[in-house]
C-alpha cells in the first residue's frame, strides 16, 4: 500500500517535480480527487493551482463510449472514427455538447468561486491527477491544455498501470508517475484512505491556493482594476509601503491593519483581500511600520501609535481619485484589531464599518465605547483566551457590533475551512455596511 491518503501521494509526487520551479507552471487538477494531490504539489513548487475541467461527449446510445469531448474556452475534441462508425449526426452531437457544456460551466464556476481561469498561454501546464485508471481522462485534460495555449504539457500521477502510460506518452511532453504496478485493477487499491472528495474540497483547496497566488476578479467585470498597484503613503517623516486594489464598480474599499509580526504580504490578509475583491470591493494592504521600527517590539504593541497611522492612511485613501467616493472598512488582525477600533474611535467620520478577525480588542478596551462604526468581531471557537477577550470587549461597545464565533478554529484559523469561513462573513459584513455608502456619494 504506498500512499496513505491523497495528501502523502501529493507530498511524494512533489519531491519528483522540483525540476519544474523554474519553469512558468500551472498547476492544474482534475476535479475531484485529483485536487488534493495538486494542492500539495502546488504549494511544494510555489506555484499557482487551478482545475482542467472537462466533459465527455458520450455517444447518445452508448455514453460510455466518448464521441469527443470539450474543455473550458470553447474547446472542442472531436474523435471522428468513433461518429463515423456509430452513425452520430451532427446534430445529435450538438445536443450532447450543449448538455455537456451546461455541466463543464456549472462545475467550473461552482470549483472556483468566482476567479478567472488561470492563463495558459505560453506556460508550462502541470496536469495532476490521484492516479490513471484507462487514460482516457487525462489524455483529454492534456489535448485541453495545449489547445488552451501550453507551450509544454507535464503530466503527473502518483500510480497508473503501464499499458495506459504508454497510449499517454504521445499526448504530453513529460510523464512522471511514481507508481506502476503489476495486477492494477482499481486508483483506490494503492491507497490507504481513498474517501471520497466532495465538491466543498476543492472550493476549499483553491481558496487556500489563492492565498499565495490571488488571481483578481469581480463578480461582474473580470479583471476591471481601475488601479491595482503598489503604493507608499507618507505618515510624517515615515514613508509606509501598500499595494492598492480599486475596482471599477468598487462598492468601498477595506483597509487592512495586520497583526504583529505580519505585514502587507500576510497570506491570510492577501486570501481574504481576494476574497472581497471578487464579491466588488477594493482593498489597500499596507505596512504599519516602517524598516527599523520593526524591530523595536515597543512599537508593534504601541496601539495608539498604529491606530494614528491607520487613521493618516485612511486620509490618504480618501485623496485617491479611484476611492474618494467609497465608503472606508477596516479589517483587522491580532493586534491590528486593536488598533482598528483605536481608529474608529479617533476619526469616526473616516470609517463605515470594521471587521476584527482573531483580534485584540482588550488592547483598545478604553475606546471601544467611542466607535461608531459597525463592528464584528470574527474568533475561533478554539481560540479560548482571545474569545474570552472578545466576549468582554463586545459588551463594553455601545455602537452596532456583532460576534462571529467560527466553529474549530484556533488564533490563526489554520484549520481546514476556517479562514474562508472568516473571509465570507467579513465580506457580507463590508458588502451590506459599504455598498449603502458609495450608493449616497
């Protein structure tokens, strides 16, 4: 038995891809199971993950038996030996396809949440899947990827019997398999854990991926930046660096104030920035601190201080030509918090709403009676000592506030579905609090 579950089979498969870190890759993986062995093999390389979704085109008499099949941007396999020798019209085809292409979209929106379709064009596509039973999958998802524009086709499993290896080798540039076993019968034979992978999974897997690699979007003009860019923002003599996200049809934009130790290329900050970026609204990441000041630990727990810069920022932010009509949400982190609501206090008129996620209100307990702006509060229900402080600091607030208690998480909502979940209820917290406000400018 030589894989435990999906994620070892990753994990290994990933140690025989190291060749490919300088190469332009696209890690891609077929829906479902072959998500999870991606993820790992995503992360390993540092590479963006995204899924090749495509569908067969079944014969109407006989669907097992595939006429063609189709991949997403309007890619279209024909097999024309297989139409010819079981007499299927044109038109029989096109009712099949159009079914099939109903489905291919359906899965594709459902598995990405809203993001683009990772770009090809001129890239090295990484195909992953849990393992090869006949190939016929597979050699589909490659044809796909290189009608898509791949200047190389890298295809990669952890097991496959030797025979559908060999019908591949003609569709791929590379082939790296680490397992070829005699008597193969069944992908879940060479694994311990071969549970089935639900839908929820993958949307799951390529949330998290995006942390690293965000591909930016809008519900409803993709990739309509009226400027997405770094920036720095002057605070006195102290010049802070930021990376700014304004949509078009931007409905506020969120400030984000990370905790200690962190800065403006957190991971969780830049997941959940992508997160609120596709529901339409802008973002502005930025560093509270400044070269040598972060080594003097007195200033990252120096609330008031960073409150002040976040209020100058906010300032700022209402002088840019793409933002000044918006309405203005903090969002903020661990001690970040703190210093949110130690801003909302001192410049109510600057700020719409605030979201503290895993955060430190107690660190700003004698402003919170002060802030105006609706307030939630997101905390893991495993985070026991920072729960305890939220309890305390919502009851001291006397403005509109709620408590999100997320259920398994610890501090850092690491564990599996936790930080999304944080990521939507900001969201929907800034989307109903933000989008009144543009609407009245």
């Amino acid at each position: 038995m030589p894989f435990g579950d999906r994620r070892d089979a990753g994990w290994r498969l990933a140690e025989q891809l190291q060749h490919l870190r300088d190469e332009d890759v696209v890690v891609l993986g077929l829906p479902r199971g072959g998500v999870p062995v991606a993820f790992e093999v995503a992360r390993a390389l540092d590479a963006p993950l995204d899924v090749i979704v495509v569908r067969k085109l079944g014969v109407p008499f006989h669907p097992e038996l595939g006429m063609g099949a189709i991949g997403e941007g309007d890619v279209r396999i024909i097999n024309d030996e297989v139409m010819w020798r079981t007499g299927v019209r044109p038109a029989e085809l096109a009712e099949v396809e159009q079914r099939e292409r109903v489905e291919l979209d359906r899965r594709a929106q459902r598995f990405r949440d809203g993001r683009a379709r990772a770009e090809l064009s001129g890239r090295t596509a990484l195909i992953v899947d849990d393992g090869i039973a006949t190939g016929s999958t597979a050699a589909v998802a490659c044809r796909v990827a290189r009608a898509q524009g791949a200047a190389r086709v890298v295809l990669a499993v952890p097991v496959a019997p030797r025979n559908a290896l060999e019908r591949l080798r003609e569709s791929v540039d590379e082939l790296v398999c680490l397992e070829t076993p005699e008597g193969f019968w069944a992908i879940g034979q060479w694994y311990a854990d071969f549970c089935q992978t639900l839908d929820a999974e993958v949307v799951d897997l390529l949330d998290r991926a995006a942390q690293a690699h965000p591909a930016p979007t809008t519900a409803g003009d993709p990739d309509a930046w009226l400027r997405d860019e770094e920036v720095e923002v002057a605070v006195g003599p102290v010049r802070l660096a930021g990376h700014l996200s304004v949509l078009e049809r931007a409905q506020g934009t969120v400030v984000f104030a990370h905790g200690s130790g962190s800065s403006r290329h957190s991971p969780r900050n830049r997941y959940v920035a992508g997160k609120l970026n596709r529901a339409g609204l802008g973002t502005l990441l930025f560093d509270l601190l400044a070269g040598a000041e972060e080594l003097d630990r007195r200033n990252v727990f120096d609330i008031e201080l960073l409150a002040s810069r976040l209020v100058e920022v906010a300032r700022w932010l209402h002088t840019q030509p793409e933002a000044r009509h918006l309405g203005v949400g903090y969002f903020g982190a661990s001690t970040g918090a703190a210093a949110a609501l130690w801003a909302a206090a001192e410049a109510p008129d600057l700020v719409n709403a605030v979201v503290s996620r895993g955060g430190r209100p107690d660190l700003a307990a004698e402003r919170l009676a002060e802030v105006q702006a609706p307030t939630l509060l997101i905390v893991g229900s495993r985070d026991d000592a920072v729960l305890e402080l939220n309890q305390q600091a919502h009851a001291l607030m006397r403005g509109e506030s709620r408590m999100a208690v997320v259920r398994g998480a610890t501090h850092l909502f690491e564990e599996e579905g936790t930080l999304d979940e944080a990521a939507e209820l900001a969201r929907d917290w800034f989307t109903s609090h933000l989008a009144a406000v543009g609407r009245r400018a």
